[in-house]
C-alpha cells in the first residue's frame, strides 16, 4: 500500500481563554505532518468572529498547510471579497467552501458560486463537501453529482466527505463519481465516536446512516467512559483500513478538538512526528 495522508479539522473554541490551548494544540498536529489542518466558521457572527481570530492567530504563527472553512450564507460577495484578500495578504492559501444554512436572501447563491468568487479573489486552493448519502436536500442522484461537478468546474481541488462509517458506502459513492466523469479527488471525512446517542442526533439531522453494529459497539459505554477512546479509535483504524485495501489514500480527521484521540489514530495508523523526515 502506498503512503497514508491524513489532515485534521478543528473548531474555534467558545472563550478567548483557550485559545492559545487550541494554537498548542494544532501545533501538535502539525508534527504529524498532515496535508492540512482546517479551521471551521460558524454561521453566526460572534462564531465568525471566533473563527476569524483563531485563523489569524495560526498564521501569525505561520501554521504552514492552514485552511480556513468559508461559508457562503450570511456573507455578501463584498465582505467575502474583503475576507479573502485579508487572509491572502497573510499568507493562508486554503480555503474550505461551504453553502451553509440558507437564509433565503443570500447573495451567494450555492458552494459552487461561492468556489468561484474564491477563485477570483486569488489562487487560493479550495476544498468543497461531499455527501456519499446524497445531501439531505438533494432530490436525485443525479442532481447531487451534478451540483458536485458544477462546484469542481469553479476551480475547487478536492471534495471532503461527510462522515460516513460503511466503507461500502464511500467506494459506491467514488464509483458514482467516476462514472460521472468527475476525476478530482474525493476525500473520506472520518468522525470518531464519542457518544453513540449524540452522534445518532447529529446523523438524523444530516443525512447519515448509523450502522446496528456501531450502536451495538457503543451501547453500554457511558458506564465506563475510558473505555471510550480505545473502542473510537479501533473503529477508525478499522474503516480507514479497510477503505486503504480499495486504494484509499487521503483522509480527513473531524477531530472535535479532542487532540490526544487524534493523535492515537494517528500512531495506530502508523504515521508518528515527523516520519517524512524519518523516512
């Protein structure tokens, strides 16, 4: 098998004060050598805020491989113009765009719009989303692929999953997408298990399925919460394992913020600090 790539998503924590927490946090990360740690943007304005300043705190660090999440609702095309330039001008080249939660008056219209303003700001890299349970609003198949191909003929470099645990379901999503004539590359999100109840909330309001074996390997352990993490972890070695038989490379950890499970996947997957300088 081919090298595993793996990058990482965290989020703006609530208060000010942990903030440098996260900063150390992604620095940690960082030594894993990841294609890039990505920053998600709430919806809100105080969560923007947020966003924006955990952003400009990582590269006035110079975080190398940063991506910023971007979202289009909410947002006029001037203030994401004015956005954009700021974060270029400081040096962050990623960009991860997402419609967001419609608020009927937008004016940006969809992911694939807001990908082309990105990409006529700057040469920015963009990543998009990805559903291999079809969107929640998507009404065929056939219109999810093609809002996929439209947000790839704006420019965008790769499309993120979300999170899904059958692996089937990824490999006959890749086979839609190949069959569409769509070559970019399509990377698994991997969520890990923290609450098996919670992530049944979540997955109802989303679109994704909960497979009868994961509640079933969950159920029970609230009991006993160390043995939470050992029980997440194997999961996600076991799907990426799994998905890296099909010829699965590239991999997008939904952390949570939760650094040290982060950081056991990543050693059970046998990538360790710096092993590139290693090798």
């Amino acid at each position: 098998m081919s090298e595993l790539n793996i990058s990482f998503e965290i989020f703006p924590p609530h208060l000010v004060d942990a903030d440098d927490a996260l900063v150390r946090d992604a620095g940690i990360l960082q030594g894993y050598d990841p294609a890039f740690i990505s920053v998600t943007y709430g919806a809100g304005g105080s969560k923007r805020d947020r966003s924006e300043r955990i952003v400009d705190k990582l590269l006035d660090r110079n975080h190398p491989n940063l991506a910023a999440h971007l979202t289009a609702a909410g947002h006029s095309r001037e203030s994401v113009c004015e956005l954009l330039s700021g974060w270029w001008d400081k040096g962050l080249r990623h960009i991860v765009a997402i419609r967001g939660d419609a608020a009927g008056d937008d004016d940006i219209a969809c992911a694939a719009e807001l990908t082309e303003i990105i990409r006529d700001v700057a040469d920015f890299e963009v990543s998009v989303s990805a559903y291999p349970e079809r969107h929640p609003k998507s009404v065929s198949w056939d219109a999810e692929l093609d809002h996929l191909k439209r947000k790839f003929e704006a420019g965008a470099t790769r499309a993120i999953t979300q999170y899904f645990f059958d692996p089937d379901l990824f490999l006959r999503y890749r086979d839609r997408v190949a069959a569409a004539g769509i070559t970019a590359p399509i990377v698994p999100g991997i969520l890990p298990v923290r609450s098996i109840e919670q992530v049944k909330r979540f997955s109802k309001a989303c679109g994704a399925s909960v497979p009868q074996w994961l509640e079933d390997r969950f159920t029970g352990l609230d009991q006993c919460p160390d043995a939470v993490t050992p029980v997440a972890v194997a999961t996600i070695v076991e799907l990426v394992s799994n998905l890296r038989r099909e010829g699965v490379e590239d991999f997008h950890l939904y952390t949570l913020n939760r650094v040290p499970e982060a950081v056991a996947v990543c050693h059970s997957l046998g990538i360790t600090p710096n092993r590139k300088e290693a090798a």
